[in-house]
C-alpha cells in the first residue's frame, strides 16, 4: 500500500529551462543552478581552485564594464561555445586553474549559466551544482530542510540533457531524504539511472556536445563529466560567488 506522504516534507523540484522560472516561486527555495557545458563546472573549479570570488553578470558590456572602472579583476566572457574577442578566458575549466586563478576575482559573463543564475536571485539562497561537486553539494542540501528547485540553464531557455541528467544525479541522491518530488524530478531522475554507467558515451548525442567537439574541445566534455573532483560549494553573497563556509 502506498504511503501517505505528510504535505509537510520540503520539495525537490527541478525546472527544465530558465523560461520556466517565472512558474515558480523562487523566493521559496534554495536554487542550484546548473550549467554542466561549461559554466558551472568551470565555477566549481574556479572557486576549488583558490577564486576569491566569481561575478556573474548577464551581458557582455557590463563584463567589458569591470574594465574600464579600473578593477584588477580576470574578465571571462563566453558566446556560443567560444571565448567572446578581447576578454582573459570564456568558460572552459582548463582555464580555472590554480595558477590562473588563486587569489583572483573573476567577472564571467555566459550564453546560458549566469542568465539562469540571474533570473533566480529572488531565491532564498543560490548555490552551483556540477558533477565535479556532485556530492558535496548534495550531502549539504540534505542538511538544510528547506525547498530546492534544481534551476537547469538548458541552452537558449530551451532544454537539454546534461543539464538535466545531472539534476538527475541529485534527485538520486535526495529521494530517500525525506522530499516530495515533482513530475521533472521524476524524470530527471530517470534519464540519470538510464545514463549513469557512462554518461560520456549517453551524451555524446546531445546538440551541446557536437558544438563543443566542432570547437575542438572535447576534453572539457570529458572533464565535466568527472564527479566528485571538488568539495567547493560555491554561494552567491550579494553579487560574487565564494566558497560556502561548512
């Protein structure tokens, strides 16, 4: 007999795309934004990897804006896959690393990852999701009890795999912490069982991936499937992302 489950218990939900943010009420979660190709594993690393702080802004011009107020800061900007003319970096992991950025503050500016992270800040907290911090962040949400809506950046607010399996990947390890899940939920969390014995090879169908291979970077496709690399939990506090203090 199915049990009754008390409409007291958190939610887990998961949004497919940013254009369905609207339809929640952000104010009432803690949102993970995730942006497996490439923004959010690069952030993970990033702030991993000794990051001061990472800002995340939605355009261009106010990445190029950091510049000319006379900021000392590393500027990323990327477009379509490809690091934007002029800028330090775009948003390949590779670019994270320790020598680079230590000690550093970074503007990032992405097609879809600070876009998803934009249209959620009413949101109780924000904190970024990656396979490379898959079960870090997981083992701190299961301490909350509080309301998560796992916010998937998609690509151009239409939906994808990656980011969705990945959501999927935190569902499985949620579900027996006492949530309620919605019908995304659900099947994000099939997708991820009918993937996981090799995500690589499952996603090697998916439109971001033959973007990034016609870049010529299929290593950062294999680099952002690999999990648990990190345990930094990177939270937005006002308008940078630091290391969440545990």
């Amino acid at each position: 007999m199915k049990q009754n489950i008390p409409s007291t218990l958190p939610r887990l939900e998961v949004c497919l795309t940013p254009a369905l943010i609207p339809l929640y009420n952000v104010q009432d979660y803690i949102v993970v934004v995730i942006d497996i190709f490439r923004a959010t594993t690069s952030i993970c690393y990033g702030i991993e990897n000794g990051a001061e702080a990472i800002i995340p802004v939605s355009q261009v011009e106010e990445c190029s804006a950091y510049l000319e107020k006379g900021f000392d800061y590393l500027l990323a900007a990327e477009r379509n896959g490809e690091v934007v003319a002029g800028f330090d970096f775009g948003n390949s992991p590779f670019s994270y690393t320790q020598d680079k950025v230590e000690g550093k503050t970074i503007v990032l500016t992405t097609t879809n990852g600070t876009h998803a992270l934009h249209l959620s800040r009413a949101a109780k907290k924000i904190v970024i999701g990656a396979f490379i911090n898959l079960t870090s962040v997981c083992s701190w949400l299961k301490q909350q009890n509080e309301n998560i809506l796992l916010v998937c950046s998609g690509w151009k607010n239409n939906f994808n795999l990656e980011d969705t399996l990945f959501a999927g990947a935190v569902v499985e390890q949620l579900k027996d912490a006492g949530f309620r899940l919605d019908d995304p939920a659900i099947a994000a969390n099939d997708l991820f069982k009918l993937a996981k014995d090799d995500l690589n090879q499952y996603l090697k169908k998916t439109s971001h991936s033959e973007r990034l291979k016609k870049l010529g970077i299929e290593a950062d496709i294999e680099f952002c499937l690999k999990v648990d690399l990190t345990t930094a939990i990177p939270v937005l506090e006002g308008e940078r992302l630091v290391r969440l203090a545990q």
